[in-house]
C-alpha cells in the first residue's frame, strides 16, 4: 500500500512539473483594441485568397483556429456575437436577429429609439438600439449556462472605455423587414440593456452594386471614415468592424450557382483585405491590438474559423487559452476575457472563457498556417466519421453476441466458438483502433484508407493478444484490457495527442472538451480498467492480486482526474464511487451503509483534492473544475446546480436517437442467455472466477453514475457495455461449459484458468 501511495504521489509531482505556465503578453495594458471581424472564413480560404494586408497583420500576430459553437453545433451569427459579449455560451433569436439601428434611423413607422423604448421602457438620446434585447435575454435565462448577455459592454463601461460597432450585412434586396436587417455585430459590446453608445450600423456604410449579392457591397471609405471618428478621440476605446461583404456572399450561395459564389467570395475577401489595409493605417502597434476574429462558420459546412492576436508583449505562435489547453484552438467565448484582459480589467465571473495566450511559439507563419488548416480538415473528417464508427461498434457488438449464442448452443462446433473468442478480442481492438488512427492523416486519405485501417489493426490487435496470452485462458483478455488502459493512460499523461479528431476521442468543432479525456474515452478507461482489476486480482491470487487490482483502480482516477492530465470531474464523481465498491468486493468484505458513506465522503474528498490542485494555479490556467469552484464561490451552490440540471437535460434529448441506446438492450439480452438458456457457462464464470463479480457490480454503478453525471447521455453505458459484451464473449466462448468435455481443464494454484482443449489458439 505504501508503494501505491508513493507511485501516486510521484504521478501528481511529475504532473504539476509537466503542467506548462502562463505564457503571451507582457501584461502590460494596452490603449485600445481594434476587433477584426471576419465571419465565414476559414484559414484554408485565406491562404488561398489574395490578401496581402491581412497576411501583413497574421505573420507578426498568434494564431489559433476559433470554434465557433455556442449552444447548437451550428452556430448562427446573432449567437456567436451574442456569445461574444456574454463570454459564456449563448444565443440570438433568430426571427429578430440583427434588428440593431440607430437611435434616429426609421423602423417601419417610427425612429427605431421609440419602439426601443415601448419594448424596453428605457430611453436613449443617441447611439445604437438592439431593438430584439428582450428576446434574447428571455431565451438565455431559460438555458442553463448562466448567460448574461451584454456582460462585456457592461464590464467596460463600467471602467470608462468607449465602445463602438461598425458594421452592415444588411440583405437589401429583400423586402422582409425581419430579412432586411443583419446588424448582428452590435451584440457583441452591446450592454445589457441592449444600448450600444457608438458606432455605425445604418445604409450609409454601403454603396448600390448590381454585380454583388443581393445588390449592395460595403462602401470601404465609409467604413474607415466611421472607423476614424470612433477610433481617434483620446482615451480606450473596443471597436469591431465587421468585413460584411463575407457575410452577405455566404448568405447570397442559395441563391447563385457555382461559378457566381466562388467569385462573390473572391470579391468579399479582397474587400476585406482592402479594409484591414485601410484601418492598420489608424492602428498604433506599439499601444494597439488587434484581434481578429471569424464568429461563425460558412453555412454550407462546419468547420473551425480564424482567430489572430496582435498586440504589444504578443509572440508569434499558436494561441491557446485555459477552456482549451492546447495550442492552436480557443473558442469564442474566450473573446470577451481577452479582450478585458488586454485592456488590464477583471473579467465578470459570470464569463466561462479565459484570455487568449500564446502556446506553442517557432516555426514560420507558413508552418502555423499549415498546422491550423490540418486540423481543421482533421476535424471536418472526424466528425464525418463518428456516426459510421459508432454505428458499426454497436452493430458488431449485436453480431458477436448473435455468433456466441450459436456457439454456446453447438457444443460441437469448436471452429465456431474459437471464431467467436477471436471475434471478440478484435471488437475489443476496435476502442484503441480509433485512436491509433490518430497518428495518421486520414483526411487526406480518405474513408477507404481509414476504414481500411481500422479493420486491418483489429485484426492484428486481436491475433497479437492471442499470441500474448497463449499461456492461459484469460491471458489474451487481460491483455487487450491492459493495452487499451495502457494507451489511454499514456496518451492523456503525453498530452491526449491520440484524443483530438478521433472518433471517440473529441473535435474541437463540437467544442465540449480540447485535452484530457472525453467522455467515450473516459467511458472506455473507466470499463477497461474495472474489469481489468477483477481478472489481474484473479490471475495473481489473494490479498496481493486484490490489492494490485485496487492500485489499477487507483491510478485509473488519478489520472482521470488530474487538472492537467485527464481534468474530467464528471469521470471522478462516478469512478471513485464505483471502484470503491469493486474495492471493498475484492477485499472480500461486505458491502455495508458505512461502506456507502465512506464511498460517497472518498469522492467528496476526491473532487475536493482535484479542485484544490487546480486552483493552486493561476487563474488564467485552471481548468473547467476549477472555474466550477470559483463560480460556486461567487455565486453559492446555485451555479452547480446549473450545471447539474443542464448535463440531465442534456442526456434525456440525446437518449432517444442516438445509436448507442441499441447498445443496451443487445447486451443485457446476451447476459439473459446467459443466465436462463447457458447457465452452465455462467455459473463456470462465477467459480472459476469470482473476482469478476466486484468487477460486475462496479461497471453497473460507474455506468449508471457516468450516464447521470456527464452530458454525453447514453454514449457513456453504450461504450462501457460493449467492451463488457466482448469481454464476456470471451470468456464465454473459451470456458468448457461440461468438465466431461474438456476434463484436462484445471484451475491452477495461483488461481489461472488453464486453456481448455477447445481455446483460441494463436
């Protein structure tokens, strides 16, 4: 025990030295921020484009690809600019999206300042109106992400720094007044009374041209004659300018064939190089920055957007921040923080992002390019992929389970049953199949290539766990069971390389996690690990074989919950619980009420040392639990069980179409063969290997717990169910059911199932 608690110790030291500090600007505050806005793009159109000024601006600023998802995957544009000023995730209206105007200019009637006032009983002399506020602060209060729209406005305002807007993607080719309007941009430092002071939104910023889509483009000496007056007068000042042409010829695709919005897109882009080359002539390097942003992705597929820092004490590199933990990728609601950050005021506590900060630094502007337009490929491909994967993970599973009952029912049929053991050491391979697949450019490639991969490392997996294992029945199980551990373990503690943009890893596109693990790789871990634990414990024999079991569970934990390993608390709250119960069964005890509680206070305690391990850091470094522990802090218990109440809500709307939930009743259907038509084989099962039952009862409680704790619903049991079906396939297949049949089968002093005459054989 001793050993385990100085091998656990040594695991957290060599964590927190590997934990890489704070990294980016000087911390000195600049004057003034100048936020580029360029919906739609990519950076693989970028690079493409011709573009000098903005190439001028990228080389000397960090870079990052943005994800752009809000509450939905796909992210509107009046969500991501009300994400934007919220710093938490969020969403617009889309029936009323973009209905900002000044105060004087017409609204059907009547100046827009006179509906803002009926609507909201505030009046203002001047400025801009977002005549949808209440709209959107109605349809965030009744999410669960704590929302508070305007927040950013609010927080400068309340420093004095001026704020302003200009910006139109006004469609004035159609008639609609709710289709007409596209000031979408004002949200972003809007107030939360929906009051922006300055800035531009009206007809003036935009010139008649019946070439361009629907028959306006922005008129670039307006844009920067509005930029120049806002921008100029002494003081700190936010202002965005949106390059609005991109918007309105991503808007225009439906509309045109192909030829028409590949040169609607080329005009866009120049436009916008035009401008940027027009508003760094106003921009001070030595006292300025300047962000660049795209806040939403093309409609026609989602994908990752631009994100660039420039500003004084700011190195070239990959951006990074602390929701995201890996260079190369942050996430719009990291905007508002940097923005704050970078004018030297504290960020609201109600804001879920942290500041931008530079990651990884060298290479030239080429390579980072190079590296952000990859992963962005690797993304869209991953997320092609996932629903083909799990489909077949399930559908095989069902298969294997179909093959064992002919087996188990034709004794005979030896071929039959060591087909089936195979089998199921192969569908056991498919789990760290996926994540291997990582290492290689299959977005390049293409399907074939992948699929073709994926089917061919089963296959070797599963004959180099035979061939492993031949000493013993259970060898080539624990095997497969200790590699698919092993290479969780080491992934994560390396930096989950293996995790991004595989199919049961995480995108950064779906943008619920960037390092540590997923859910379905936790999923697995937690499965793997458990089962694992009951055969090592079996295979070795007595107190010793237990206790090697527990260290298994122990550093399966660790490892999950470590803020700078696997950071996953929904992980920790259903592990520590589960595994101690598979603990207390190994030791051969009784499971009693004082063993619950001592359960429930070890995860308690559990979460309690993560968290405090995590706020030790500095706050621009803490990860998702940390944050949860200062908004507990600043808020009470309230923000917890908003959290809690969005992961169930989440579960329920996933449960009933997600290919996963067929995963269920497959196996329990297997396991009632096994206990009502074979029970001969279960009950060889239990007595050669009785250990497997605290390892039954802790993937129940994990699997139950994960389903109710984490917001990725019936994907958590679906994946911990298939590794148990092909474990039990396994073991099914490969015991003699009849000792008549296979009387050379022997359990051994240390407590091995010795390979009965009809084993798998390598």
């Amino acid at each position: 025990m001793r050993r385990w608690v100085a091998l656990v110790c040594l695991l957290v030291a060599m964590g927190a030295l590997a934990a890489p500090g704070p990294a980016g600007a000087d911390g000195t505050a600049v004057e003034r921020v100048l936020v580029l806005s360029l919906p739609r793009i990519s950076w693989a159109e970028l690079a493409e484009g011709d573009t000098p000024a903005l190439d001028a601006l990228l080389v000397d600023a960090g870079v990052a690809d943005l994800s752009t998802r809000a509450v939905r995957r796909g992210t509107r544009l009046g969500d991501a600019y009300v994400t934007i000023g919220a710093g938490t995730r969020s969403v617009g209206d889309a029936a009323v999206d973009g209905q900002a105007l000044a105060v004087d200019e017409p609204y059907g009637d009547d100046p827009a300042g006179e509906v803002f006032a009926r609507r909201t009983g505030e009046e203002v002399d001047g400025g801009i109106v977002e005549l949808a506020i209440t709209r959107i602060l109605v349809r965030n209060g009744a999410l669960h992400y704590d929302s508070e729209p305007g927040a950013l406005g609010d927080a400068l305002d309340r420093e004095g720094i001026r704020r302003a807007v200009i910006a139109n993607a006004d469609t004035a080719e159609l008639a609609p007044v709710e289709d007409r309007y596209h000031r979408e941009a004002v949200a972003a430092l809007m107030g939360s009374d929906g009051w922006l002071p300055e800035g531009v939104v009206d007809p003036t910023l935009l010139t008649e041209d019946p070439d361009a889509p629907f028959g306006v483009r922005t008129d670039v000496d307006a844009v920067l004659d509005a930029f120049r007056r806002v921008w100029a007068p002494p003081g700190r000042a936010v202002v965005l300018v949106e390059a609005s042409d991109l918007e309105r010829a991503d808007a225009y695709r439906r509309f045109s064939r192909q030829e028409m919005r590949d040169e609607h897109r080329r005009q866009a882009l120049e436009s916008a190089d035009r401008l940027v080359a027009g508003l760094l002539e106003q921009v001070d390097p030595a006292r300025d920055a300047v962000l660049v942003v795209g806040p939403a992705a093309s409609r026609r597929e989602l994908h990752l957007t631009v994100t660039a820092l420039r500003a004084p004490g700011v190195e070239p590199g990959l951006l990074r921040s602390a929701t995201t933990r890996r260079s190369g990728f942050v996430q719009t609601i990291d905007v508002a923080p940097t923005i704050l950050d970078l004018l030297g005021v504290d960020a609201p506590s109600s804001m879920e992002g942290r500041p931008y900060e530079v990651g990884r630094r060298g290479g030239s502007y080429e390579d980072r390019v190079g590296f952000l337009v990859d992963a962005n490929e690797g993304a869209v491909f991953r997320d092609s992929m996932v629903w083909p994967a799990s489909t077949l993970f399930v559908v095989v599973n069902v298969a294997l389970s179909a093959v064992a009952i002919v087996a188990l029912a034709a004794p005979g049929r030896r071929w039959l049953r060591d087909v089936a053991a195979w089998s199921a050491l192969a569908v056991l391979a498919f789990v760290p199949a996926t994540f291997l697949a990582g290492l290689a450019p299959f977005a390049d490639w293409g399907p074939t290539a992948y699929w073709a991969f994926l089917a061919g490392v089963s296959a070797l997996l599963a004959s180099a766990y035979l061939l492993a294992g031949r000493r013993s029945g259970l060898d080539p199980v624990m095997v497969g069971l200790g590699a698919l551990v092993a290479l969780l373990v080491i992934d994560v503690v390396t930096g989950a390389r293996l995790q991004l943009n595989t199919v049961f890893g995480y995108t950064p596109t779906v943008a619920g996690r960037f390092a540590g693990f997923g859910n379905p790789a936790y999923s697995a871990l937690a499965a793997a690990t458990v089962l694992l634990a009951g055969l090592v414990a079996h295979r070795v024999g007595g107190r010793r074989g237990a206790w090697l079991g527990i260290g298994l569970l122990g550093l399966a934990v660790v490892v999950d919950g470590m803020p700078f390993w696997g950071s996953d608390v929904g992980g920790v709250l259903s592990m520590v619980p589960a595994f101690a119960l598979a603990s207390i069964l190994l030791l051969g005890r009784r499971v009693r009420a004082r063993v619950v509680a001592l359960a429930a206070a070890a995860t308690a305690v559990a979460i309690g040392l993560f968290g405090a391990l995590d706020l030790l850091r500095p706050p621009e470094r803490r990860t998702h639990l940390g944050r949860l522990l200062e908004r507990i802090g600043d808020e009470g218990w309230d923000a917890l069980s908003t959290v809690v109440v969005r992961k169930g809500l989440a579960n329920l709307a996933v449960l009933g179409r997600s290919v996963w939930t067929l995963m269920v009743p497959a196996v329990f259907a297997f396991i009632a063969y096994l206990v009502y038509r074979a029970p001969g084989r279960l009950g060889i099962l239990r007595e050669r290997v009785p250990e497997l039952r605290a390892s039954l009862a802790g993937l129940m409680v994990v699997g139950v717990l994960g389903f109710a704790l984490n917001d990725s619903g019936i994907t958590i049991p679906g994946m911990m169910l298939g590794i148990l079906n092909a474990v039990l396939v396994y073991l099914s297949v490969t015991m003699a059911p009849e000792p008549a049949e296979h009387p050379s089968e022997r359990v051994s002093a240390a407590g091995a199932v010795s390979a009965p005459s009809g084993a798998v054989r390598p």
